[in-house]
C-alpha cells in the first residue's frame, strides 16, 4: 500500500458509498485483524450488503431517523472511507429517564476501522463525531451503546471514555441472529447497555 494522508474527514454516507460499508463493516467484526472483531463469537455477516445500500441511502436524507458517518483519507489520489460509525435514537435506557420525561437517548453503533488504518485516532474521531450529531441532530441528552457481555476489552474502552454500566441488558442472540439465517452467536452473551449523558453546559433542552 502507498504512504497515506491519515488526516481524515467526516461526512455523512452517499449511496455510492454502501459496497465500501458492507465491506468495511463486515471486514472490522468478522475479519481477525481489527480489535473489534467477534471471530469465535459470532458467525455470519454483521450488515448485508441490502442493509447497507439502505443505511446509505438514508443517510443521504437531511431529516433520517438514522445516519452513518464516514471518515474517509486520501489515498493514491483519491477519496477512500476507512471508518463509519451509525447514529440513531433507541429508547434501550428508558427506565432512566426522569418520571413525565420521554428519554433522548442517541444509540451509536457500528463503529468500524479499517485495519490497516488501526491505532491512528480514527476510531475516536468518529466516536466524537458521532455523538457530536446525535446531540445536535437528534437533540439527545446521553448516547447509549450495546456491547457484548464477554467483550470486557471493548468494555473498559467505552468505560474510559465516560461510558458507565446502566444495570440494563438485552438479549443478543435475538438481535444478531435477526441479521440473516448465517448470523449465529456462539457463545452464551447479552448485550450490556452502557450510557453517557452530555455535559449539562453543552445539552440542549432536555
């Protein structure tokens, strides 16, 4: 591979941009070069290719109750994405919410690097990225995250990050088996619920 430009950019996914996700994502959980894989975890693709096609072209609409950001650098001339991450709502952390309250809550998933591109800040630019959208386009007040109970690594990441355990799990094997008939979990996991909720100087009216 030639020398790259690692400075990167954000922006949201294009159409065009949805055989690079599929690639990037499925390469990130299901391929062993990246610290996010779930080799010996899970089985299956992590997003198919219609997914993909369809979280791109959401993307595109400037009011989608759900996006996926890119971060893309230059190599050999050219534009190519490395990383994505997807920003939505989920109410998984309701049962936190203030009594009379509906919570705001942003979910971020599939936060995905690619390998080759590991260790270079990528993945915490898009981490910062995208809460930075789900509080200003989704107007939430905290961002929760689903991670996999035995993925304690994973865990004290989003925990050094301001992430805490809300006390709250839910079942993973329903959520990744949905995926596809390939999708299989493999392992006796849930998915722990974690949450962090935006500085009160910097929420907006929750």
């Amino acid at each position: 591979m030639a020398a790259v430009d690692v400075s990167v950019r954000v922006r949201r996914a294009r159409s065009s941009d949805s055989a690079r996700l599929f690639e990037l994502v499925n390469g990130s959980y299901r391929g062993n070069g990246n610290w996010t894989h779930e080799q010996g975890l899970v089985s299956g693709p992590r997003l198919t290719l219609a997914e993909a096609h369809g979280c791109c072209a959401l993307a595109e609409q400037e009011d989608a109750h759900s996006v996926v950001l890119v971060a893309e650098t230059l190599l050999d001339g050219a534009d190519y994405v490395v990383g994505c991450v997807e920003v939505t709502t989920t109410d998984a952390a309701a049962s936190l919410a203030a009594p009379g309250d509906p919570p705001r809550d942003g979910y971020l998933g599939l936060l995905s690097v690619d390998a080759r591109y590991g260790s270079l800040g990528i993945g915490r630019t898009l981490f910062a990225a995208g809460e930075a959208l789900a509080f200003s386009h989704f107007r939430a007040c905290a961002v929760v995250l689903f991670v996999l109970s035995v993925r304690a690594d994973i865990l004290a990441w989003y925990t050094r990050r301001g992430y805490v355990a809300t006390g709250l799990s839910t079942d993973a094997r329903s959520l990744i088996e949905g995926i596809s008939s390939d999708a299989k979990l493999l392992v006796d996991a849930e998915f722990i619920i974690l949450r962090r909720r935006l500085p009160l100087e910097a929420a907006p009216a929750c």
